[in-house]
C-alpha cells in the first residue's frame, strides 16, 4: 500500500506543478514561463518527486512507464493495475485542485486551455492526428529507453538517475508541446480531460492512452534488443 501511496502522491505532484505551471503562469501578461518555462516544471515535478518516493515505489507517476518497465522486464504484472489506478486517481485529485485555484480568477473557464492534450482542433498548433500519434509514440518509446538505461545495473551511478529522467521528460515538453500540448503520460491527460469536462478532449482521450502504451512497448523492446543480458 506504501507504494501505492507514493504513485498517488508523485502522480499528483507531476500534473499539479506540470499542469498548474501551464494553467496559471504559462501566460500570464508580461512575465509568463512560455512553452519553455512548462517544459521545465514536468521535468522538475518528476526529478524531484523522484528523490523523493523513488525508494518507495520506484517513481512511475505514470501508466506508460509502469508497462514500459514491465515489458522491459522491471516490474512484476501483478503491480501493473494496482499502480495505474492509483496514477490515475493522483493525477485526478490534483487536477482537481487546480481547478478550485484556477477558479478563482474571473472568466476562468476550464472547458478551455486547462492543459490540454489534443490533436487536430485539440492541438495548440493544429496538428493532424497521425502527428500526434507519430510525436507520442515516438516520444514516450525514447522516455522508456531513457528510464531503462539510467536506472539499469550499468547505466549512471546510483542516485543519479532521477536527474537523467526529469531532463528528458523536460526535453519532450520542448519539442511537443505545440503538436499535443505533451502528454507521453496517460493520467496526466485523462485527469485535466475529466475535471475540465471538455467534450472535444475526452473524444480524443483514446490516443493519449493508445499512443503512449504503444510507445513504452517499442521503447522496452528496443532496449532489450541493445542493452547487455544483465540489464
């Protein structure tokens, strides 16, 4: 249950600080953190959350990296549901509360611009579905190579590897952000598509799950495929 706990909690902490940093400071007049600003904070929200419940759970805080170590040969089956539903829940809760903060600016509607996924009229510069799928796909295959690797026997020394994760995560929000508003984490999207109730984006929903998943079973292969037997 510990670990558990601690997905839900690093879960929450990676769509409030990623997510809250796009809703409320990404924006604002004059003194905004832009795309890169955003890109920053997801990676900050992972590297830091991942000092500290790493030890506990393992760091996931998402569905895609769960099954990704899986197949890679990481994580048992038996965890897979119990850490997804707990994702799931900690990234719902957070979005939640960034609700209630957003709120209380007048003309604040969360149906619009709450840190959205999309592709299409969903996507912040109107690219096509096959681009979002291709840009997620790829996207989170290389995430799970990176996780792999830099927590593998071989791979940076111990302790360092949050560092290595949380800058490729921010290294992803820098190229996509325009093409999908970033997800390559299936929580992270459904939490802002459920609580800001936008029609359009539960509709599209389904890629950010199928994308991702696809892309962290090409990732895990791909090390595999690469890396030595002891790995």
């Amino acid at each position: 249950m510990k670990a558990y706990g601690a997905e839900f909690f690093g879960t929450f902490w990676l769509v409030f600080g990623g997510c809250g940093s796009a809703v409320l400071a990404a924006g604002f007049p004059q003194l905004g953190i832009g795309f890169a600003g955003v890109a920053l904070a997801f990676g900050l929200t992972v590297l830091t959350m991942a000092f500290a419940v790493g030890h506990i759970s393992g760091a996931h805080f998402n569905p895609a990296v769960s099954i990704g170590l899986w197949a890679g040969g990481r994580f048992p089956a038996s965890k897979l549901l119990p850490y997804i539903v707990s994702q799931v829940i900690g990234g719902i809760a957070a979005a939640a509360v960034l609700w209630i903060i957003a709120s209380g600016k007048a003309g604040f509607d969360s149906s619009h611009g709450f840190a959205l996924n999309g592709y299409e009229a969903g996507s912040p510069g109107g690219y096509s579905m096959t681009s979002a799928l291709v840009a997620e796909i790829t996207l989170t295959a290389f995430f799970i190579i990176i996780i792999l690797g830099s927590t593998s026997k071989r791979g940076v020394p111990a302790g360092f590897a949050p560092i290595a994760i949380g800058l490729a995560l921010t290294l992803i929000h820098l190229i996509s952000i325009p093409v999908t508003n970033t997800s390559v984490n299936p929580a992270r999207s459904t939490a802002v598509a459920v609580i800001a109730g936008n029609p359009l984006a539960l509709h599209q929903l389904w890629l950010f799950w199928v994308a991702p998943i696809i892309g962290a079973l090409l990732g895990a292969g791909a090390y595999r495929f690469i890396s030595h037997p002891d790995d």
